[in-house]
C-alpha cells in the first residue's frame, strides 16, 4: 500500500511539472510564432519604404528631365560631356570601363552616337540615383532610415535611348542587350522588358503610369534570382523612362534581418517564392539545419509569399535553461516526497513494530485487517491463525538474566520472521507470546510454517535456549480476529499442556 502510494504520488508530480513545463514551452512556442509575423512585418515594412523611396527618386528625376537645364560651360553642358564619350563594341556611353567623368557616378550605356540628344540628360541625372541624396520629407511616417540597401538602379530613357546605372560596370563584360537593341532603334518596353519576367498586362500599366513588379527571374549579371520594381518617370505628362530597382539576395536579407536577436537569425531559413511560376530566392539559410519548428508564411504582394521557417535548434538551445530547471525541479521534488513518504512509512511502521523482535506489535491488529481478513473469508479463501509461546522464559530469566531472557525472545522471533511469507502476519502482542496470521494457508499449512521456525531455530539457536508451544486455529466464515486468537491460544495451552503432562501422550 505504501509502495503505491509512494509511485502514485511519485507519478503525480512528474505529470505536474512536466504539464508546467510544457505549458512554459508552448508559450515560448506562440511568442515565437508572433516573432516570425513580426519578421515578415518589419521586412516588408522595410521593402514598401524602398519602394516609397524608388518612387520619390523617379519624381526627382521627372522634375529633374523636365526643369530647365541650368548648365556650367566647360563642366556640365553637353558639348564638355560629349568630350568624356566612349565607345567600346558598338556601345556608346559615359564611364564605360573607369570614371572618365567623375560627376557621373555609375555608367551610361547607348546605341546612339549623337552625344548632344542625351548628353543633355547628365546634369540630372548625377546623383538621382543615390538613395542617400532623397532625403525623407519632414512630416514622412516613415522611420526606417537605417536600412542601407545595396541593391541596383537604372534608368531607362524611352525618348532618347539610353540606359543609365547607378553604379559603374565594365562595358567590356556587360551591356544591357536586352535594352540596348542592335540595330539603333527605339527601345521598346513591351519587347524588352520580356527577360524581367514582366506580363503584358503589368507592362500595360506600368505605360499608363503605374509603379508594377516583375515576377522572380535570373539576373544576367550575378546569374541569380532577383526580383526587380519598375516606376515610370514622367516628363511633360508622358512616360518618358522607367526607374528600376533590383532586389537582391543582400537587399532582402537587409530587409528581414533580426538585428535584435541575431543568434536567432542564425537559425532562420527566409525565401521568397513566386505563385506563378514556383521560382524561389532564397536569401538565408543556417549553415546545418535538423528540422523546422515553425513554418510561417505571409504574402508581400500578388506574386510573392514571404517563407520564414525557423529550425528546432533554436527552440532547444533557448530553452536549454528551462529544461535543466524542469529536470533538477522535477528531481528535487521527487527526492523531497520520497523523502518525506519514506519517514512517514518508517514511523508508521515503527508504530506498529516491535523493537525487540523486528515483528508486529498489537498496534496492526485493526478494524482494516479485520475487514481485510473478513473479506478473504468471504470470497472462501483460507486464513489460520497460529499461537506461540515460549516455554520456560520465566525459568531463564531467573536463572540466566533477562538480557538472556531476551536473547530468547529475539532468536524465536527471528526464526519466526525468517518462516514467513510477505503476505502473512508476525505479531508479538507482549511477553513471550506470539501470534500468526497466514493468508491464504490451511492447517497443514500452518504445520509447515511451525516446522520451519523449529528448523531455523536449530540453526540459530546455538545455546537451545528455545523451546515453544503452539496451537493453529483454521477461521471461520463467522470468526473475528480476536475470536481467532482467544481459540489459537485455547489449542496453544492444551498443546502445553500436553507437551508438558507426565501422564499424557504429546500429540501436535
């Protein structure tokens, strides 16, 4: 009974801290969750300001082309920047392979040789294409400034025919064919702005006036996956050029960088996937993965949905804290209660225990055993109850001392002991008496527990200091236990009696 109350109670508290460890974890599981929308927000908050930012410099251009030129002789009018032309394979242009023209900071590119058409265009276009020198406007609610996008610009005139970027490239590698058409005829957007995976009816109205993204498509420079913004720019009331932006792998992950958790980051794998066409880029990913925990998904616009999965990694090593807590609590507070069961047992048992013998004293003879004896009566099965007493305990007392007195005691209640299963009774109520309860066990039984303590006796009892009578009584349906032993002792005396008469025949 105490074994199960100890494992019942036992088990109870491990599903108890266990139930409050897992709900800590499944909190710590939703923060997560709620931390990954707050990743896809904050990135795409970040990618709207970049677009907000490609549209004031297509404005600054447009107010720029259609300004009056004011122009310096000598530095920026046309005739001084048609002196700094080049022309390498059949391309025109400014800063084809090094900054010839300082003022200019990246590369023009054309297949006209007539400088003056374009040349014109320089003094606003140095400088346009450079984020840092667009300011946001005082009342902007726009507060991503520190974002420092590397990503490429260009500008592509539709009147004049040419393609301005915003950073240098040797034209000796690469040329905008795809613009830049080989027989020196207009660019044409609906023709070639196929390669930026551009549909025909974005295209329409990207000439109507509408800023339109590309699907994913392979960039011809890097030879990977980029996503590209188009915004017209508009001069005296037409779609003159268009401004393009290239995001790129860097570009994104600037956008979704988790710059207050960047262990995080270490463990988050982040792409963008187009609906279309499948085409994915994928801007981050760990080093070693085991398996994501956390699979968030979040549309950014018609074409694209953001992925964010976050591996199990992280949820281990962040939580590595409360694991160790829940294992040592858990540990701790079993050790405590089995502790504290284990004395409770052990003075429960001292309570009914005999000091001198190790057997039970009257104390365990209770209503419980009675109703438990009752109960085994009931169902038919058999309990005998055995009286013992040791003979001559008086005589050695007197004669030897009660230490031996004693000794004889602890050496039949040792023997006792010893002859007894777990599921039987030993009790010494007082004295030199004592009682069995064998459950379970008819009278031959109770003859074969009695020669078992005879045989332990002679192997233990080195001085024969014991001799004992006894009397074994089979219960009836209608006994209590006191009743039992008033007649087990009742068979214990006349078996004395017998043992002890000169006149009569001992019989067992």
């Amino acid at each position: 009974m105490v074994k199960k109350k100890r494992t019942f109670t036992l088990t109870a508290i491990v599903i108890l801290t266990t139930a409050v460890f897992a709900g800590l974890l499944f909190r710590e599981y939703r923060n997560l969750s709620s931390y990954m929308g707050y990743i896809a927000e904050n990135g795409k908050s970040a990618l709207f300001h970049e677009e907000y930012i490609n549209q004031r410099i297509a404005y600054n251009i447009s107010t720029a082309l259609s300004s009056p030129l004011v122009s310096e002789p000598g530095k920026n009018d046309p005739a001084a920047v048609c002196q700094h032309m080049e022309r390498i394979n059949g391309i025109y242009g400014l800063n084809l392979i090094s900054h010839t023209l300082p003022a200019l900071a990246g590369t023009l590119q054309t297949r006209s040789r007539e400088c003056h058409s374009w040349a014109a265009d320089v003094p606003a276009l140095a400088g346009l294409l450079n984020y840092r020198v667009s300011p946001l406007p005082r009342y902007s609610f726009s507060n991503y400034t520190g974002y420092t996008f590397n990503n490429m610009r260009y500008y592509i005139d539709l009147d004049k025919h040419y393609i301005y970027i915003n950073r240098l490239i040797d034209s000796r590698k690469y040329v905008f064919q795809n613009w830049l058409m080989s027989d020196g005829k207009n660019i044409r957007l609906d023709n070639d702005a196929i390669s930026l995976d551009i549909g025909k009816k974005a295209l329409e109205d990207l000439q109507l006036g509408n800023n339109i993204v590309s699907h994913i498509y392979k960039d011809s420079i890097t030879g990977k996956n980029i996503i590209s913004t188009l915004n017209p720019v508009f001069v005296s009331g037409r779609v003159e050029g268009v401004l393009i932006t290239d995001f790129t792998i860097s570009d994104l992950a600037t956008s979704f960088y988790t710059t207050e958790r960047p262990i995080l980051w270490s463990f988050l794998t982040i792409y963008v996937a187009d609906n279309r066409s499948g085409k994915i880029i994928q801007f981050h990913q760990p080093s070693w993965t085991s398996f994501p925990m956390i699979n968030y998904q979040a549309p950014i616009t018609r074409y694209y949905t953001l992925h964010i999965f976050l591996d199990f990694q992280f949820f281990v090593l962040s939580q590595l804290w409360m694991i160790v807590m829940y294992i040592l609590t858990t540990l701790l507070l079993c050790q405590y209660v089995r502790y504290h069961l284990d004395r409770n047992a052990s003075l429960a048992r001292d309570n009914v225990t005999d000091p001198l013998t190790g057997l039970f004293n009257r104390k365990i003879v209770s209503a419980q055993l009675d109703e438990k004896i009752c109960s085994l009566l009931n169902r038919q099965i058999a309990v005998t109850i055995i009286a013992i007493d040791c003979d001559g305990l008086k005589c050695i007392n007197d004669t030897l001392g009660h230490h031996m007195g004693d000794e004889a005691i602890k050496l039949l209640g040792s023997a006792i002991a010893a002859s007894l299963r777990k599921s039987d009774y030993g009790i010494r109520p007082g004295g030199d008496e004592f009682n069995i309860i064998l459950l379970d066990s008819s009278l031959d039984k109770s003859r074969e527990v009695i020669q078992r303590i005879t045989d332990k006796l002679l192997q233990t009892d080195e001085r024969r200091l014991v001799a004992f009578s006894w009397g074994s009584y089979q219960m009836l349906k209608q006994d209590t236990l006191e009743t039992a032993f008033i007649k087990a002792d009742e068979l214990l005396y006349q078996h004395k009696e017998q043992k002890y008469s000169p006149h009569r025949r001992i019989v067992d």
